[in-house]
C-alpha cells in the first residue's frame, strides 16, 4: 500500500464519518468556555463529567442563526440564558475537518431538559441543606418588631436597589433607617462568590453597626439567570449568618434556595421595604393603644384613690376632732403643772437670791475695807517717801545737769546744784574722793 498524504487520510476520516453517522444526534453534556464571536456565533465545549473528573469533551459550534432562535426559546422556557455549567440537551450533526479536525455544530438545545436538570439539581441542594440542618436555620432568630438598621446586598447601579433606598428614605411618616451598601453581583458565573464574600463582609461589621438585619434585593431587569440563588454555597452562607436575612430578588417564579434558607421571603425590593415600613407602624399603634389604655387605667385609678382620699379625709376629720379634744385636755393639764412648778420654782429661786444677795453684800463691804487700808498704808508710805518729807529732815539733793549727782560721772571741774528745803546753792567741783 502506497502511503498517504495526510490531506488523503483525512479526507478519508471525513468521508467515513460522513457515510457511517447518523445526520444528527441528540447528546447530554456540561457547556464549558462558552463564549461569542463577535461576528454572532458561539464557541463552546461539550463536556461529560464523573465528579470532577473529564471524561469526554468534543468542540461544539453554534452558528449566529441558529444562536438567536434556540438562546431566544431557550430563555422563554427556563427564564435564564445558555451559560457555563449548565448541563443541556444538544441535537448536533458530527463534523470533521481537516485542519480543525473533530468537532458537532448544534441544531437544537432542548430548553425542557434544562428546565428538569436546574429542578433536579436545585431539590438535590434543597434536600442536602435539609439534612444539615440549615433549611430553616436563620428561620430560629426573633425578628426585631421595628428594624432600623441594616445592610444591604445589590447591585449600586440595579433599579431595585433605587427603588427601595427611595421607598425607605422617602416614606411618609418619617420613620429612620439605617442603611448600608454591600455592592454584589447579582447574575452571571461570578454572582455566587460575590455574594458570598458580601455576606462575610457584613459578619465583619455587624456588631459594629448593631445591625438588625441583612436585605438581598435584585429587580429592575429581566427575569434572567437567577440560577446563583440556587447555589448551595450561598445558601449555606445565608443560613448560618448570625442575624435574620431577607431576600427580595423580584422573581415570579418558584421560590430560590435563598428564598427557602432566608429568614422572611419577599417577592420585589419594594415589598420588603413595606414590610420594614409596616413594622414600624404597626409599633407604633400598637404603643398608641398602650398609652390610650394606660391613659384609661391611669384615669380609672386616679378615681379610686381620690374616692379612697376622701373616705380617709372623713375619717381623719373624726379621729382628729377626737384626738384633737384628748390632746387639748393633756396640754391643759401640763400647762397647770408647768404654772405650779414654775411657781415653785420661782419661789426656791427667789430664796436662793436672797441668801446670795446678803453674801455678795457683807462680801464686799469686808473687800472695801480691807482695799481702804491698804491705800491708807500707800498713802503714808507714799508721804514718807517725798522728796519735800526728807528735805524737812534735814537732807539736800544734788544734781548735774538736772540729773541727780549720783547718776552722772562727774568731774572736776562740773557745776553742781544742791538743793535744801528753802535753797538752791551752785558749786564747781575742785576735788573727787574715789571710795
């Protein structure tokens, strides 16, 4: 056998798979590196896997045409559009070519089969949190009656989130919520994660911010991939948040997995934000209805008692009238005893005044007495001591300079005056004898 060209060899493949395969073939596969050209057609792989493991992958091409009619049935019927990880349900037509080699160009996708797949692997998640426990899990805690504070899960730029930040801030009586932005995807092959990783970030701060509460909003657009809401990641996230989670993703449809583990569902943004409306208004008749029947019980008591206060009065007047007569004959009778013993004691105090009258008087004409002599004695004493008393004895009194004698240092020489009773005679000093 002569040896063939591989343009040969390959024509051959061509034309056997050509002759031996059926037209078209219905296959089950997961779409993997889905992604459109710019000219409208879409590239993807179809692949067949046990667990984690690849077992077969074929490339698979979807032309523009064909594109818009099966994406637009497709959306119609399951309400999400053909995206990575999806498992469909493909009618392809075989194809091999000799530079591209092996490879299926889709027809046909089956919207139903995905429709049972998503139910089927949705009940799987629901029936796998249930086992763990975690269904009803956020369910357990007590929701505040007003919730003030609260952090929000959106898209910033998503109608919804506009819608109920407006409602909220907006509302006709005046009522204030706390709130905060947790920006999220909220579609597509990352929303889980971004989800995810929004709740983490709320844990974070929710002592911080004494947060009430947790909102998961999404509206404004279409009905589309809402398949994130499915995930088992994020429903466990949101069962084992430490406070109550509300969801409000605006769909019409069944409930999500995140509706099923959420604290309270809600079907748009704007019924949750009524909701936290009404809570503050249903608090606040039910405190208008506390205080009309406190206002009621308060009155009906003021009555009793006044009723009470006046019986009591009658009888105080009475208890008094007669306590009043008693304690007047009691002070009479202390006051006449009082008048008796003040009188007594006036007349004992009358005696003892007397008695110290006459001491204090014999006392002191003995103190005067006796003070009279001894002046009579300084008199005389003084008399003797005179300068004029001892002159008459026959004494003189010398002084220099107007100072007595004996008080200077005198000298010879010095002007002396002595005095006698009658003169006064000047000398000058010629001798001074030294004892």
């Amino acid at each position: 056998m002569s040896p063939l060209s591989i343009s040969q060899l390959t024509e051959q493949i061509r034309l056997t798979l050509e002759n031996e395969l059926e037209p078209v073939y219905w296959v089950v596969g997961e779409l993997a590196d889905f992604r459109l050209a710019p000219q409208g057609h879409v590239y993807f792989e179809l692949v067949e896997k046990q667990g984690n493991q690849v077992l077969a992958k074929i490339r698979a091409n979807l032309w523009q045409f064909t594109y818009r009619s099966v994406s637009a049935k497709f959306e119609s019927v399951t309400g999400t559009s053909l995206k990575n990880g999806m498992k469909v349900l493909a009618q392809v037509a075989v194809s091999y070519h000799p530079v591209y080699g092996l490879s299926v160009n889709v027809k046909d996708i089956d919207p139903s089969f995905s429709l049972g797949e998503r139910a089927r692997l949705r009940q799987e998640t629901i029936d796998r949190l249930t086992r763990e426990g975690l269904l009803r899990l956020n369910a357990r805690f007590e929701l505040p009656q007003v919730v003030q504070k609260i952090a929000i899960i959106s898209s910033a730029s998503a109608a919804g989130y506009g819608d109920f930040v407006n409602q909220i801030e907006q509302n006709p009586y005046g009522y204030k919520v706390y709130h905060k932005l947790f920006n999220s995807l909220m579609q597509g092959n990352e929303a889980v994660t971004s989800l995810v990783t929004a709740l983490e970030r709320i844990k974070a701060e929710t002592e911080l911010l004494s947060l009430d509460a947790v909102i998961i909003i999404r509206g404004g657009g279409a009905q589309l991939d809402l398949d994130c809401f499915d995930d088992y990641r994020l429903g466990v996230a949101i069962a084992n948040f430490p406070i109550p989670v509300f969801t409000g993703i605006g769909h019409e449809r069944d409930e999500t997995v995140a509706d099923l583990v959420a604290h309270t569902r809600l079907k748009t943004p704007t019924a949750v934000a009524e909701f936290l409306l009404s809570g503050f208004r249903e608090f606040e008749d039910n405190l208008g209805l506390v205080l009309q029947r406190l206002d009621r019980s308060t009155r009906h008591q003021l009555r009793e008692e006044e009723s009470k206060i006046h019986q009591y009065a009658l009888r105080a007047k009475s208890l008094a009238g007669n306590r009043i007569s008693l304690e007047a004959e009691k002070v009479k009778n202390r006051i006449n005893r009082i008048d008796l013993a003040a009188k007594s004691q006036l007349k004992i105090q009358h005696l003892k005044l007397e008695t110290i009258e006459k001491g204090l008087k014999k006392g002191l004409e003995n103190f005067l007495q006796k003070q009279q002599e001894k002046l009579n004695n300084q008199e005389n004493l003084l008399r003797q001591l005179d300068p004029n008393s001892i002159l008459k004895r026959g004494f003189t009194r010398t002084e220099l300079e107007g100072k007595p004698i004996h008080l200077t240092e005198a000298e010879i020489g010095d002007q002396i005056e002595t005095f006698t009773l009658n003169q006064k005679i000047s000398s000058t000093i010629t001798q001074i004898l030294k004892k």
